[in-house]
C-alpha cells in the first residue's frame, strides 16, 4: 500500500512540475512577446499566441494578465532568446533554447548539464544544421473539420497535417507560420497551440540503456530555469 502511494505521490509531483515548468514558459514567452510588440493582444500577433498557448496548458487567466501587466513595466527585466548547441550521450545531437536576462549564467549552466550527465557543449553550427524550423499548429478535432478545411489549410501553407482521435497538426515551413496563423484568426479558428519548433531532419535509433542516458541529460537541462525548450533527434 505504501509503495503505491508512493507512485501516485510521485506522479502528482511530476505532473505539478511540468504544469510549474509550462507556466514558466508561457510567462517568459508573453514577456518577450510584450517587449517587442507591446501589451495589446489585436496589434500582436505573438501575445495572441502566448494567450493562446496558455490556454492550451491550462494556465489562469489572472496569471496571464499579470504577465502581461508585468512585462509592460520599465522595471521588468528582458529576456534574450539564446539557442546553445551540443550532444547528449551517444552522439545525439541537441539544441537548447533559452529565454534568459542573464546569458553568461545560462551557458556556464547549459555546459554543466551537459558534462554532469554525458554529454558535451558544441559550437554555433555545430549541431543546427541537422534540424529544421516548422510552424506546429494542433487542434481539438471537435474543432475543426479536415474535410472541410483540408485545401484551404493547404492553400495558407501547410506542408503537411497528421490526424488521429485526439488531435490534428498541421505542419509549415518556418517562413509559411505567420500566413497561416493569420488565416486560422480570419477564419475563427483557435488551434490548442501553435509554436515554432526544431524538428530533426533525420532520427538516430539507440538501445533502451542508451536511450535512457540521453533522456537523463535531456531532462537535466529542461529543467534549468532558464530553458525554454530541447529538441533532439532521438527516435
């Protein structure tokens, strides 16, 4: 009995840190979107989308106007958007991207990471070139109807949409995002997010021992405060 207890002790926490760690996320991401666009969601296209996105996880919405409001003071501090490369055990390569109003701390702990669980720190260039930027839109299936949309999400830029019972994502290129976030708000819809990530050109197959090592690593450096996201190319 108390070793299940313990399990569900564990699950609650993890779940409570990865809901901690999203809010975080959001926050830094309405701040940025604030600083460089201003606090008035119609006139920014990406505060729409940080609202958006913390719809998506969850997030209350007095806590999304208090990002708002503080990002809107002169006191609040900038974040700069870094992106540091490297390679998880194995030779999996990885891209860290960061929202930080400290770089020099945020690549000293980003090198830590990296050495304490395996892995290594790699130049600007080193890693990027083996992953390519999209625009990742996914939708409530009750919100959209595939039949109908499906040329019309492909006239505005998709590159490609993948479809199951719970979800639908829809693909573009990085250059094609902001076309097609603008004909979803024209046409009333409101995916449950929508991000620009680092997808890998190609995936690298490892032994479950391995795959844990990397996943090990992995997680030591998403869970650093000043990671946004991690991407890697492990299958």
């Amino acid at each position: 009995m108390g070793r299940i207890f313990e399990k569900r002790k564990h699950k609650m926490f993890a779940r409570f840190d990865k809901m901690a760690k999203g809010f975080t996320r959001i926050g830094k991401d309405i701040a940025i979107a604030v600083k460089q666009g201003g606090p008035n969601p119609d006139n920014n296209p990406r505060l729409r989308m940080a609202i958006q996105n913390a719809k998506g996880i969850n997030m209350p919405k007095d806590r999304v106007e208090a990002a708002i409001k503080r990002a809107s003071s002169k006191e609040e501090k900038d974040f700069q958007e870094v992106i540091y490369e490297g390679y998880a055990p194995h030779g999996v390569p990885v891209l860290v991207e960061c929202a930080t109003d400290n770089p020099t701390r945020t690549v000293a702990n980003v090198r830590l990471h990296f050495s304490k669980n395996g892995g290594s720190m790699g130049n600007s260039g080193s890693v990027a070139f083996m992953f390519e930027r999209k625009g990742i839109f996914k939708f409530d299936p009750t919100n959209l109807n595939l039949d109908e949309m499906e040329l019309d999400l492909i006239d505005a830029g998709a590159e490609d949409i993948q479809h199951d019972e719970e979800e639908i994502i829809v693909y573009t290129k990085f250059t094609e995002f902001g076309s097609m976030q603008k004909f979803l708000e024209d046409k009333g819809l409101e995916p449950k997010s929508s991000e620009l990530q680092y997808l890998p050109n190609a995936t690298k197959e490892l032994s479950e021992a391995e795959q844990d090592e990397v996943m090990e690593c992995v997680s030591a450096l998403e869970a650093d405060d000043d990671v946004q996201n991690v991407y890697h190319n492990l299958a």
